[in-house]
C-alpha cells in the first residue's frame, strides 16, 4: 500500500520541492498552506506521515502538531518539524510539542528520506 505524507507549508517553492523529492521516492502526497488546514487535513485524509513546516499563518507548526498529539484521531501519526531555522531553542519547542522529528532546511533528498523512512516501515 503507498504510503501517504501530508506536507504543511505555506511557501509554494518548499511545497513543490518536497512533493517533488518524495514522488520520485515513490510516496504519495497531500499538502496544506498553514497549520490549522493541516489539522484538518490529517484528521480527515490520516496520513502516513506529516512534514510540518513551524513559521505559517493562521496556526503555527508547534500550535498545529500540539493539536495533533491530543487529538485521539491523529496522536499516533508521526510529525516531523522542518524549519529553515536551527535553534536550541527551536528543537526543544519541538520535543515539548511532541514532535517525531526534526529537519533544517534546505536539505537534500537523502537527509529527507533519512528521516522519514524509520516512520514509514
């Protein structure tokens, strides 16, 4: 069965890079433009996995996986942040969320699927 990944990212460019790196890897894609329709999404397509970018209007990435994990619906489905910003600070918001995992941006293809794939099995 394919497995589903819902991207949440509210720059186009980011959105199209990373639907781009996980088609050729053979994963199907959903995405949302911010936090809050990324909820929604997830509770009603429960994806396999979501890659959650943190700075978005509307609902930030930590408010949207923070939703998530205290949703009964969608707790068990892994979240991986992505950022383009790398703090301490930053990783530890991500833990307190309960975040699956953690990826900087920009990355490469192998990074991606090196994070994800231990989720995906």
């Amino acid at each position: 069965m394919e497995k589903v990944i819902l991207i949440v990212d509210d720059d186009s460019k980011n959105l199209k890079l990373e639907r781009d790196l996980l088609d050729v890897c053979g994963y199907a894609t959903i995405q949302a433009t911010d936090g809050k329709q990324g909820v929604e999404l997830a509770k009603k397509r429960k994806p396999n996995l979501i890659l959650m970018d943190i700075m978005m209007p509307v609902m930030d990435g930590y408010s949207a996986c923070c939703a998530l994990k205290k949703d009964e619906t969608t707790r068990k489905i892994p979240v991986i942040m992505v950022t383009a910003v790398d703090f301490e600070l930053n990783r530890k918001l991500a833990v307190e969320v309960r975040a699956d995992g953690y990826i900087t941006k920009p990355f490469d293809r192998r990074q991606l699927i090196d994070t994800i794939r231990p989720f995906l099995s």
